[in-house]
C-alpha cells in the first residue's frame, strides 16, 4: 500500500551521538563504575611494590589485577577516560537543558485561561461589584509582593493577567550540581596525574624499575617541579640530613620528584610506651629556600599536622631507621680457625666477605632498637622472663636484619635478635632464616649459658669441627664394638658426627636404611644414633671440662638441659644455610623520619566542586519554584478575581502558603466564591 505521507529525514549521526553523550542513563553508568573503582581503590593499598602484591595474591591473580590497573587504579588509563566521557557527558547535557532553565527563571507564563486557573487544586475566585480591575490589580501585587513574589502583568482585549513568581533559584540547583560534576572530574584528571601520563605515554619520561641509588637515576626519569601538577610521594631523611627529591613510587619502579625547595632533618623525636610502643613521634625540620626566604624556616612536623609551604604539603608519615652504625662479630658454625672476626658497617651498606663457602656480600637491610612480640604462653607467669607477670607483648630488645647474597646473586635474608629470649624456662639467641620475603623466618634457637652468652655453644661447635682433637678424643676412648677395633670406631664416630653436623639426624637414619638389609635396618639405626649422642655427649663433658667444671662429679640438670637444646640447635645448623651467626655486640642508632609530600593541584578545584555540588543539591531540595497567578476581568458586574498557583515541590507547605494568601485576600476583598488549597497528590 502507497502512501502519500513525506517520508522523515534520518538523523544525522553526530545528533544521535550528541543525544547518547547528554542522556542520564550514559552519565548514571559513568558515575556508577566511578564509585566502583573508588571503592576498589580504597579497600586495595595502591602504589605499593609489586613484590608485596604477589605475596598477598599470587603470581595469576596479581597478573590479571596489574593488566586491569587496580594496582594504580586513580591514575589508569580506563579510569581517566571514563572521568574524561563523564566531564562531556555532563557538559553536553548541560548544553543541551541549561539554556531552557535559565529562560524557565523568568518566564512568568502571562498567557494563562480562566478555565485552566480553576482546575488548579489550588484556586480561589471571588466577584467585586465595588472595584475595578486597576484597584483589583494594585492589592493583589501587593499582596504578592509582600510574600517575596517578583510580579509581570500582561493585559489582554478583555481580561488581565497577573503573574507572581518566586523561588527561581531552584532551577539553579540543577545547574550547580551538574556543574560540580564537572569541576570535581576535572579536578580528579588533574590529580591523576593526566599530564605525567600523557608524557610517559610518549616516552619524554621512563620509569625507573632498577634498584640504584638517587644520584645514578638518569634523567629521563627525574621530574622538575613545573612538570608535575600533583603528586604523592615519600622520602626516609635521616637525622643531620637535607634532601630536595623524594620517591614516587609508581607500578614496578619509581620516579625523582624534584622540589624547588630543600628539607633538612635536624632532630627526630619519639616517645615510647613502657612496653616500648611508639606513643607519638614528631620531626624538628629547616625548609631552605633561597628565591622565597631570607633565612631557613623553622617547623616541627607531627603526626596529623603537616607543613604545608608554597603549596606543598609535609606530612609525618612514619620513622625508621636512618643508617644505623653496627658492630657485629661473626661467629663460626664451620669449624673456622682462629678469633671469630669482627665487622662493622652503617644499615644500608654492603660489606663483601670470604667465607668457606665462597665470596658473599653482607646487605645490611634494617635495624630495631623495640621489637614488641606477644609473649609465649609458657612464659607469660615467670616474671623473669620479662619483669612483670600476666602481660601478653613485651619488649624484647633490639634486632637487625641482613641478607647474604651469593655470586649468583642468590640472598638469604636474616633477621637476628642482640639479647637471649626466654622461652620455656631457658634462654635463646634467636637467628631467623628466609628465602624470600614471601616466606615466614625459621628460627634457630642457639642456646645461652649461665652467663647469658652464646660461648659455650659456639665453644661446642668449634671442638665439633676439630678433626684432630676430635680422633683424638674418641680414639682415647678406647671402646670397640662388634667387628671393629678401637681405631675403627673412633673414624665411625667422627663420621656420624661429620654427617649429623651437615644434614642432620635425618640422613644418618636414611643411610643406614639405605646400606643395611631391612630386616636389620630398624636396629642398626638405633645402634647409630645411640653411638651419635654418646659421641656427642663426650665432646660436651670436654666443653665442660675445659670451662673448670668437674663432670665426673655428676652433671647438673641444667647442664644437661643445655646440652639437649644444643643438639637442636645443631640439628638444625644443615637448614640455615650460613657459615656463620652474625652476633650484634654494639650499636650507635641514627633514626630518620618517614615524610609524605604531597601536592594537590586538582585539590581546591575539587573542593569547589564539592561546594556547589552541596549548594545545588541543598537548593533543589529545600527551596521550590513557586507560581501564582491573578486573572482580573471586568465586566457590567463589577470585577471577577480568579487565584492559582502551583509549586514544584513541597506541595503540602505551598498549599498552607496558598491558603495564606487567600486568608489574606479574603480581607480585601471579602469571602471567595470559590476555594480550594489541597495539595496534590
């Protein structure tokens, strides 16, 4: 079938796109994954090391996580888009609808029929045999001007209009929250960093993703204040020094913030609780800025009260150490010859070594001076071992920690305490091993004499790996055995000996199984083992011995209590993986103050977002677009009246503020004919 009918024009693309960009539901999807990914940003730490994020999550989710940039999420790619497409979609749609409300304020809508005025729900009417229509017309803008109405008249061929009008700003309210969305998301680009992005994107700038120290950084990666217009980034400034760089840590790497002015740490303040947590902790600072002040500004930084100097903001952040001076005498677990060396170096240094096993280097990673660990069970009613009974965390003195790093570049990490920890009646120096940072440390427990020191055990060690004295001391034993001579069992002893010192009772016991029939494995190893402790046992009562103590007498119980916690000790010598256990003998700690700086550009523009976005939502919400209108017409009769109004919102308080007005009318001009004020529903 034919039809005559014009066909419609199509719309242009550019329109339907237009309209797509200025539609609520596009902007409400916007603004909806905007507060999904603030809230992922929020529960996941951002910037931190990517190693710290592969612990926690593994090697297949931390991959997916760091593909959809959740690790950085206010300064990825898709989140700066969508903040990008919000500020146009709000834009366009206040192109498309401000430009109505604005001439909606003053349009008074004079052209207005009797018969529409009554349908109003609230109207009154009344007829004025005794006025005019100019008298009508003076009490009634009056009467509206009194209540805060803007008044317009309009005369028509056989009626006038009256139009009041109050409450405009309410329109206003729609522009100022649509407004502070785009100032807030402009606001937001700018402190996401849109600018650094855009430059690195281009390759100006590369992030740093080596381990080297601020002065090697090249300076495709070093950042001049104009060339970053906010940031957060951190620095470790140790006591007596001066810095005008920090960190921003960024993915897998870094970036040198440089500052235009310099940061010099002259003394850093900490307050301990008596169990030694930290109470409070302050930075005593001198800000040098030759271009801006005559002589260096005086500033003390605590925790919640931040510096803020030329836009720039100084919080205290933490505290740490800050190079750290550390004695230490390098004991040996291999049998070494000679007085134990002594080595000295500041946290942060590497100290290279010649060792049994090879060149190594010694990392010198931190230091602690408190170290508050929950007390074991066990100990937690001996008020010796930690000065006062029934407390669950203690104190337990200082530690450091250190890696060894072999030619490979392969490193254990070590972590060793200064003073023996009570555990189970007994005192331990206590040494914790680890592969990697995603491992818990296993701790060797070595055991403390009556003296509190480690002499005995080390003395034990060191007669242990003395193969002279060792046969010497098993050959004037002079015990033989089933097949073997006097000389043969002593070379039988100082191998199991040798075996155990290596890898431990475990592999005494798998060899046996290994070399003898099965049905005579079960006791051979027994015969072994046996063999092992006694063997053991008589180089400990030639430690004794040689302390001045006279064994043959009897041995005391805690002599023999020490005796089986060495065992363990030794046991586990195989599995720490050193040739020697650092001992902390001396100390001179240098802290350094922990400072976040931090530089908001996009801050104040987002707070004035904020304000209008409070402004706007406060206006829609409590004002309303009030309208009233008086249609006079005068006739042979006299003069006929006719009140209406409506409100946008609030229709219970504009029907009162109505039936105000008709109260107020009906003074003038007497009972209306008709009334009514109900509000709509």
């Amino acid at each position: 079938m034919r039809s005559d009918a014009p066909a419609r024009p199509p719309r242009r693309l550019s329109s339907q796109l237009f309209e797509f960009l200025g539609s609520m539901n596009f902007a409400i999807m916007l603004l909806v994954v905007v507060a999904i990914a603030s809230v992922i940003g929020t529960v996941l730490k951002q910037n931190q090391p990517y190693q710290d994020y592969i612990i926690k999550f593994g090697p297949f989710w931390f991959d997916v996580f760091r593909k959809l940039g959740l690790y950085d999420v206010y300064d990825a790619p898709w989140f700066l888009c969508i903040l990008g497409f919000l500020v146009l979609s709000t834009s366009v749609c206040l192109w498309r609808h401000v430009p109505g409300m604005l001439a909606e304020i003053n349009h008074f809508r004079t052209t207005v029929q009797a018969k529409s005025l009554r349908a109003f729900h609230s109207h009154a009417e009344w007829a004025l045999p005794e006025q005019t229509a100019a008298q009508v017309q003076q009490s009634v803008s009056e009467l509206l001007g009194a209540r805060g109405y803007r008044v317009r008249l309009k005369e028509h061929s056989d009626h006038r209009v009256l139009a009041g009008l109050k409450g405009g700003l309410n329109r206003c309210g729609y522009l100022f929250a649509h407004l502070a969305i785009v100032i807030i998301c402009i606001g937001g680009l700018l402190d996401g960093n849109l600018p650094l992005k855009w430059r690195e994107w281009r390759g100006e700038i590369r992030l740093e993703t080596r381990d080297v120290p601020a002065r090697d950084v090249p300076d495709s990666s070093r950042l001049q204040p104009s060339d970053n217009f906010s940031f957060r980034g951190n620095v470790r400034l140790p006591e007596g020094t001066t810095t005008n760089f920090l960190f921003l840590r960024l993915r897998d790497g870094f970036f040198i913030q440089e500052l235009p002015f310099a940061i010099e740490l002259k003394k850093f303040n900490v307050e301990f609780y008596p169990t030694g947590q930290p109470k409070s902790f302050e930075s005593d600072v001198l800000i040098h800025d030759e271009d801006h002040l005559q002589q260096p500004l005086p500033a003390t930084i605590r925790v919640n009260h931040p510096l803020v100097y030329r836009g720039y903001a100084i919080y205290q952040s933490d505290f740490g150490d800050g190079g750290s001076l550390l004695t230490m005498r390098a004991q040996p677990l291999l049998g070494q010859q000679g007085e134990a060396p002594q080595l000295q170096g500041r946290v942060g240094e590497k100290i290279p070594l010649k060792t049994p096993q090879g060149p190594l280097t010694l990392e010198l990673d931190d230091f602690r001076l408190y170290n508050i660990l929950p007390v074991p069970a066990s100990e937690q009613n001996d008020p010796q071992a930690h000065g006062e009974a029934g407390r669950k965390v203690r104190n337990f003195g200082p530690n450091f920690t250190y890696r060894l790093r072999d030619a490979t570049g392969q490193a254990e990490e070590y972590q060793n305490f200064m003073v023996p920890m009570r555990l189970d009646g007994r005192s331990f120096f206590l040494s914790g091993v680890r592969g990697s940072p995603a491992e818990e440390f296993s701790y060797l427990h070595i055991p403390a004499d009556a003296k509190l020191s480690p002499d005995r055990f080390l003395r034990f060690v060191a007669l242990l790996h003395d193969q002279p004295r060792l046969h010497a001391l098993f050959t004037a034993a002079g015990e033989s055995a089933p097949g073997l001579n006097a000389e043969e069992l002593a070379t039988v002893r100082e191998r199991l000996v040798d075996l155990f010192l290596r890898q431990g009772i475990d592999a005494i016991v798998a060899q046996t199984r290994a070399r003898v029939p099965a049905d005579k494995a079960e006791e051979a190893s027994r015969f072994f083992l046996e063999l092992l402790r006694r063997s053991l046992g008589e180089v400990y009562i030639q430690v004794l011995r040689e302390e001045g103590l006279k064994p043959e007498d009897g041995v005391a119980d805690a002599d023999e209590t020490f005796f089986n916690d060495a065992l363990n000790a030794l046991s586990a010598l195989g599995s720490y993986r050193a040739p020697f256990w650092l001992q902390l003998t001396n100390f001179e700690q240098l802290q350094a103050s922990g400072l976040q700086i931090t530089k908001a550009g996009g801050q104040n523009i987002v707070y004035l977002g904020f304000a209008l976005l409070t402004l706007g939502v406060f206006v829609m919400f409590y004002t309303s677009h009030r309208r009233v209108w008086a249609w006079i017409a005068a006739d042979g009769a006299g003069t006929q009246l006719i009140l209406a109004g409506s409100g946008n919102r609030h229709q219970d308080a504009f029907a009162k503020e109505f039936d105000e007005i008709v109260r107020t009318a009906a003074r003038r001009f007497g009972p209306p004919l008709a009334e009514s004020a109900a509000p709509e529903r």
